[in-house]
C-alpha cells in the first residue's frame, strides 16, 4: 500500500520517502514533512517502487529489521542511479541496533521512539550533508577535466624540442643580418659603430637564449598535472573520510559545523582554480599578437637604409647595412602582446609599440642619423584568419603604456575593463596574466608535428608564417596565474611567469578586471615580473559615453 502527498512541483531534491514508518509515526511525520514543502510518499519496502520515485532522502523502519527492508537498503546502495539517497534507518536498541543499520548501508540511524520534529531536521541536516559532499564530487569532476586538458596540452608540446631548434635558428639568421658590421655612408662610420654593434649582437643572443624557457612551458605543464593529481587525491580522501564520520556520528552539529568550513575552503579553491579558465574563456579573443616591422631611414639623405653583400672579403656571410648598397631594404621584427581596451583601441606598452624606445643599445646608431620608420603594425587575433592593420595612437608621458588604433574592430571582440580607482589590488591577490611570450617560438611549440613540418618547409619569413598560422586558426595565446607580491605606485610586482613577447599583456584579477599591464621580467628570477597600474592607464583610454 502507498499513498503521495505533494505540497510543491517533484523536484529530486524535495521527494522524502516512507517505508514501513510504524503508524503511530508515519501520520505525523508525512504532515510535518509536507508541511515544511517536501513530496512525501509512503510506501511499503519495494525496491522498484522507490526507484520510479527516485526520492532524495529515505526514511525506513528497520525496528526490527525486515528481510524485504534490508533487500531494498542492499539494492538501493548497488544501483547507479540510487546509491546516493540518503537514508534514515529508524532502530530498536542502542549501539548494536545503530551498528547493524549502518553495516546495511543507512546514512544515519535513530531511535523508533524519535520526535517527528526530530526526523524533520534529520531530513534536512541529510539534504545539507548531501549538498556538501555533491559539491566535493563535482570538483574532483572538475580536477579530472583539469588533468585531461593539462594532458592535451603536455601532448600538443611533444614536437617542442624537434621544432626549437629551426625556429632559433631562423632568429639567429634574422640577428646576424640585423646585428653585423654596418656601414651606413662610409666605412669609417661602420668602424665608428662597430662596438655598439658588437653590444647589440650579444643582447640578441641572449634573447635566444629566453626561448629555452619554451621548454620550461612544458616543464611547467607537466607540474600543474601533478599538482591536480595532489588536489584530486587530497579531495578524494576527504570525502571519503567525511562520509566515514557521517556514517558514525549520527549528524553532530559538530561535523555539520565542520563540514560548513570544508565547504567554504572547498569555495575558495573553487574559485581560485576556475578563474584562470573563466578569464582566459571570455578574455583571451581579445588579446592579440602584435607584429611591428620597423625600418630604418638616413635622416640627411632621406635614404632607407639597405642590406648589403660585405665586400671586406674576411667573411662571406657577413652582411652590412648601407645606403647604397642596392640591395633590400632591411627591417627588423618586433613582437608584443596588445589587448582591447574599448573605443578600437588596444592596450599596450609604449616599447612595443615603438621598439627602440628608452632601448639603450639601439640609442647610439639613432644618434648618429638614422631614426627608425615603422612599415607595418599589425594585429592578430585567436579565431581571426587575417591580420587587423593597426597604428600607434597615444603614447603615455608618465609609463610605459601606449595605446593602438585599429579601424573597423570586431564587435564581437570584448573589451577588457580596467579596474576601478576604488579597486584596489593587494599582495597575495590571485590573478591571471595572458600574452604571447616568446612569440612564434611558443606559437610553434604547441602545433602538432605534421603542420609543424608543414610550415617550416613552406614559409620564409616570420610575416609569411603568420599569416600562415592565422589562417589556420594556431595563434592562441598562453596564460600564467600567480600572485601579487608587491604593490608599488609605479608597478606592480608578480609571480605569474613570462618572458619577452609577453609585454603588454592584461594582468587580471578573479574578477575579471584588468589590474595592470605587463612589461618587463627579472631574468633568472620567477618570482619577479613587473606591470604598470592600470590607473596609469585611464588617461590613455577615455570613457564612452
């Protein structure tokens, strides 16, 4: 025999069942249950009856306990879609009553003689510590998703040692072109620069050595899979001990207080670890590569100065730069990271944006009547096959920031909202850095082999092999998360790793507002990189109105 009353549309978590409730209970009991808002059903022990039911919390008489009652407890816990309800067992007895109950697989168990009233906050202290244990199983769902993505990533950088060494060495053919003797209108002035040259040439060199940090992207990859691995076993074995003492204890207000602080670490952790693939969700589109290629013109003749074939005979690959040496003209590659900032504007570094700015190497060969002329700017972005021409608008006076012009910007690109003057960050806040360190080296290092070869055998300049990569959608940014170290009024100082190409990338904090913008590392230091303060920004960026 059964019987349903409903108070509120069935939903899975307000169905409460009765199964064998003694009479003098059973009646009271479904009123207040009811009552309180809850679907009750009552029902004799049927195993199938209670799994078209599919109800939340069971309350079952096991005093003393029926063979058909212990069938549908033993059922119940081998069943997928049931093993997770809840039960009540209602006993005669004390210790070794409760013990049997539990071994049978019931939740909790209380004495036949229980108050209805007190079965009303069983129920709901059963609901509570479901809800709680449900949320530390759908973050381990969400640790495992992690490893899985962490693992997609570990393979997509397999190739990265193979293809390392190509992409270094097309850089270090652009170095020596860009870095040997030059002459620009007589061979004395080349003498007069040479040294300068010499300084330049070995700041390129080590800048080829920063792309060994490529590899440590890998390195670093592999780490975070074996952090969510912790995680996971950490979770894992809370659960499984939560669940121990629920089993036991009877539902203290002890270990519900306990299980509340869990649940508000647990939270924290959450939203720690979900923030980085929520930002880089929603803001990574909107961050582009930016690719400036810079000329360089005599100031007096009005000449572009040109590579040349070294006529001195003492090296045959040697080149030099000259103003009538009719061969190409020569420019030099430069590449940031560049994101928008509302009104077609883009944000970034002024030393992206103008690469000899504040360049003390550079400096002396500008000096001497050459001044740099910027031939193309352009502007790729993740999921855009072709690059958006773009051009410096306004360089800050006061720090390191310029922002980009770039006419007809997708709507469908968001803008990055700075933060608020009232926005205050803090050390030890968490935050999310997103960029392109290391440029094409990283680019590379994350296609897979076959298009990898593909590229490297078809394409002959960094222009061409972006293109390329826009094309076929493989210009995706990389993200870093950390923490804030130091807050100064000038920069801010951070742990979330970067190299150079990195520059001008959002540094963003949990709530998704950009609290400054990347622009320099301390080399053999992870735990330094710099940004300026995104109040340094707004003048730059003016409100729409």
């Amino acid at each position: 025999m059964s019987s349903t009353a409903t108070s509120s549309p069935a939903t899975s978590t307000n169905r409460i069942m009765l199964i064998d409730m003694p009479a003098s209970l059973q009646a009271g009991t479904a009123t207040l249950l009811t009552d309180a808002g809850f679907q009750v059903m009552t029902a004799n022990a049927n195993f199938e009856q209670l799994r078209s039911f599919a109800p939340r919390v069971v309350l079952m008489n096991l005093a003393p306990a029926s063979l058909l009652c212990c069938d549908v407890l033993s059922s119940l816990r081998a069943n997928e879609a049931t093993k997770e309800i809840r039960v009540i067992a209602l006993v005669k007895g004390e210790a070794e009553a409760r013990a049997r109950a539990l071994d049978l697989g019931a939740n909790v168990a209380v004495p036949e003689s229980v108050h209805p009233a007190e079965l009303l906050a069983q129920v709901r202290s059963q609901l509570r510590e479901a809800e709680q244990l449900g949320r530390v199983e759908r973050e381990l769902e969400r640790v495992v998703a992690h490893e899985h993505e962490l693992q997609d990533q570990i393979r997509q950088t397999g190739p990265l040692k193979r293809w390392l060494l190509p992409v270094t060495g097309v850089l270090l053919v652009v170095a020596v072109v860009v870095f040997s003797v030059v002459t620009i209108s007589s061979r004395r002035q080349a003498k007069q620069v040479s040294n300068t040259l010499a300084t330049l040439q070995r700041s390129v060199l080590e800048e080829q050595q920063s792309l060994s940090q490529v590899q440590n992207e890998r390195a670093r990859l592999q780490t975070s899979y074996d952090k969510a691995l912790e995680e996971q076993t950490r979770l894992t074995a809370e659960r499984d001990q939560l669940t121990k003492q629920l089993n036991s204890s009877g539902g203290s207000s002890a270990l519900i207080q306990q299980l509340q602080d869990a649940d508000k670490r647990l939270q924290k952790l959450e939203a720690e670890r979900n923030a980085g693939r929520r930002i880089v969700e929603q803001y990574a589109p909107s961050v582009a590569l930016l690719h400036v290629v810079v000329a360089f013109q005599h100031v007096e003749s009005g000449k572009m100065v040109t590579i040349g074939k070294n006529d001195s005979g003492d090296d045959d690959k040697s080149v030099t730069l000259e103003l009538d040496g009719g061969g190409p003209e020569f420019r030099l590659d430069s590449f940031g990271t560049a994101f928008v900032a509302g009104n077609g504007l883009l944000l970034t570094n002024h030393h992206v944006a103008e690469p000899w700015w504040q360049d003390e190497q550079i400096k002396p060969l500008l000096d001497r009547g050459v001044k740099p002329v910027i031939k193309t700017m352009e502007a790729y972005f993740p999921g855009l096959t072709t690059p958006l021409s773009a051009s410096t608008a306004q360089v800050s006076q006061e720090a390191d920031l310029s922002t980009i012009k770039v006419p007809n910007l997708p709507a469908s690109l968001r803008t990055l909202p700075l933060a608020g003057k009232m926005e205050k960050v803090d050390g030890g806040d968490a935050i999310i850095l997103i960029g392109y360190p290391t440029a094409l080296a990283a680019i590379m290092a994350r296609v897979d082999e076959k298009t990898a070869t593909e590229l490297m055998s078809s394409v002959g300049d960094s222009d061409s092999l972006l293109r390329e990569l826009a094309k076929r959608k493989l210009i995706r940014p990389l993200s870093t998360q950390g923490h804030i170290g130091d807050v100064r009024p000038d920069r801010l100082v951070y742990d979330a790793q970067t190299t150079s190409g990195g520059s001008g990338g959002p540094v963003i904090d949990l709530d998704g507002k950009v609290v400054g913008v990347n622009f320099a590392v301390l080399n053999g230091f992870a735990g330094a990189s710099f940004a300026v303060p995104a109040g340094n920004a707004r003048e730059l960026v003016p409100t729409k109105r």
